[in-house]
C-alpha cells in the first residue's frame, strides 16, 4: 500500500518522515498510479490559475464542513468526497496549499480524522512549487469515481472541544497565532479573513508560539533542531492542545509537533478563537491595554 517515501535529507531527521514530501520528489511522480494531489488553499480560487497537473481541489469550507452543523462532515459525507475526487482507500494522498500549507495542514488534519492510511504534506506548498517554476495546469482532472468505504470520524485523540478547555485544562496549551492577537490587540477585519471577535486576548493558561516560528519565510519546513528550539520548553510526553484563529495555521502547528516532533498526544481546538472569543462566560487573558479616550 502507498507510494515509496522521498529520502530527502531534511524529513529523516523528522519523527514521521513518511508524512512529507518534497517538490521534486513529487514532479517526478506526478501521473504514478496510486498517487493523488490535493490543492486545498485559503483562497479556493487560486487553483484556476493554475495548480499542479492532477491536482483535485478541495475547499476546506465548501466541503469539509457539514452545511448545518458547526461541524465536519461525517463519514458518508467524507466517502462521498473521496469518490467523486477519485481517491481511493488505499491511494496515497499529497496535498498542498497557500499560506506555507495553512489549510493543506488543516485538510491533511481531517483526513487523519478518518484514518486515511497515507496522507502527506508537500514541503513549502503551493509557495515551493510556483517558486521552482515547476509544471502547472489549468485544466480539472475527471478521474473515475472510486467506492471510497464510509469510515467513522474518530475526534479523540486528535480534537479538542472548548468543554474540555473550560473543565479540565491540559497540561500544554499553545496559542498558534501571532504576539499581538495573543497581547488581545483588536484586528482589523474590514479586508481581512478574520473574523469578528467580541473579546481579544487568549485562553488562560495559554503560552504563546507562533505557527510560522517552525519554517523558514519560503514556507519550507526548517531542520529539527532548530524547531527543538522553538518547542523546548514543552514536554512531548504531555497532552498538547494548539488553536489560533480558525484552526489554520493551528493545524500546522499541529502537523509540526505531531509529525516532526513526536509529540505523543496533541490535539487541535478547532473551534479557535473563532468560538472563544465570542462565547458567553468565559475567562480572557490579554496583555495589552485600551489606549484611554
């Protein structure tokens, strides 16, 4: 089942080095039976004007998320997208994305939720490739409908609920985003993807660590010794909880600490400060004051 592993130096050092791959690894494969690649971006209209040859596109909000509940989809649903992409059980699965992989991690993250036996992430994302000049289409594949077998989304252990944040506090809590959301300095939302937030700050509790301190700014994956610095004050043996905004660039912090690191048991809030920041009754923590009228 699967595809060979790329060898590349960087993903040895790596506790999964089987969950990346690079952008000449995958150029030479493209086409290889067993193979597909995902585009998954923040801006879903990226992959019109061009996205790797054989690309399928799935938009992390059109059609991971269940249409009603706040919620993904369930397992009939995620068969359903799988088959009509092409994808196969056993097939394995490359995505990418813009952003240094926000949404492709966030994407790659669901896709684990499900159990799909091989999903990787393409070192640099859509950034890496345009970057090298490689290949590029704009024609949609139509590749013939799969009978992908419905499989049970298993939340634990890779899912946390604020429930949990509120009753019972794990022991690492890393806010992803950047030190002036976790100060609680108000964002301005007029041209931005954020959303409106009725409070500004972070969870208590919460340290900061940024999702972009883990890659280099070519959105390429830096050694891990380097990342080791970034995380050494945390314990890999401990539940770790990650949130940002959204879930995005959370679910690369995710990614790094789960794959690269060996983390043992880290979870992704979802629900982010998308949900915290507007709900009732809840405790804020911020550092930054309210300049006075």
């Amino acid at each position: 089942m699967g595809i060979e592993h790329d060898p590349h130096p960087l993903f040895q050092e790596f506790a999964h080095p089987e969950k990346f791959v690079s952008a000449a690894w995958l150029s030479a494969r493209l086409g290889v039976d067993g193979l597909r690649v995902v585009e998954s971006d923040e801006d879903a209209f990226l992959y019109d004007i061009g996205h790797i040859p054989g690309a399928v596109r799935i938009d992390w909000l059109r059609d991971l998320n269940d249409p009603v509940c706040r919620d993904f989809i369930d397992g009939q649903a995620f068969a359903e997208l799988m088959s009509s992409r092409g994808i196969s059980r056993d097939d394995t699965v490359v995505i990418y994305g813009d952003r240094s992989n926000w949404w492709a991690a966030y994407t790659a993250w669901v896709f684990e939720l499900f159990g799909h036996p091989d999903v990787r992430l393409l070192d640099g994302g859509r950034d890496a490739w345009m970057g090298e000049e490689r290949d590029t289409s704009y024609a949609v594949p139509d590749y013939p409908r799969t009978n992908y077998p419905v499989v049970d989304r298993q939340d634990t252990p890779f899912r946390c609920f604020a429930t949990e944040l509120i009753n019972e506090r794990p022991e690492q809590l890393i806010d992803a985003r950047s030190e002036d959301s976790y100060a609680g300095v108000p964002l301005h939302t007029g041209a931005g993807k954020a959303p409106g937030f009725l409070r500004h700050g972070h969870i208590p509790g919460a340290i900061n660590i940024p999702w972009g301190n883990a890659v280099h700014p070519n959105a390429r994956f830096k050694t891990r010794p380097e990342i080791e610095a970034v995380y050494a004050d945390l314990d890999p043996a401990q539940r770790t909880v990650t949130y940002c905004e959204l879930g995005e660039s959370s679910a690369h912090s995710w990614y790094v600490l789960k794959h690269v690191l060996g983390f043992k048991e880290v979870a992704l809030y979802d629900g982010s400060w998308a949900e915290w920041g507007n709900m009732v009754r809840v405790p804020v923590e911020k550092s930054h004051t309210e300049p006075t009228q």
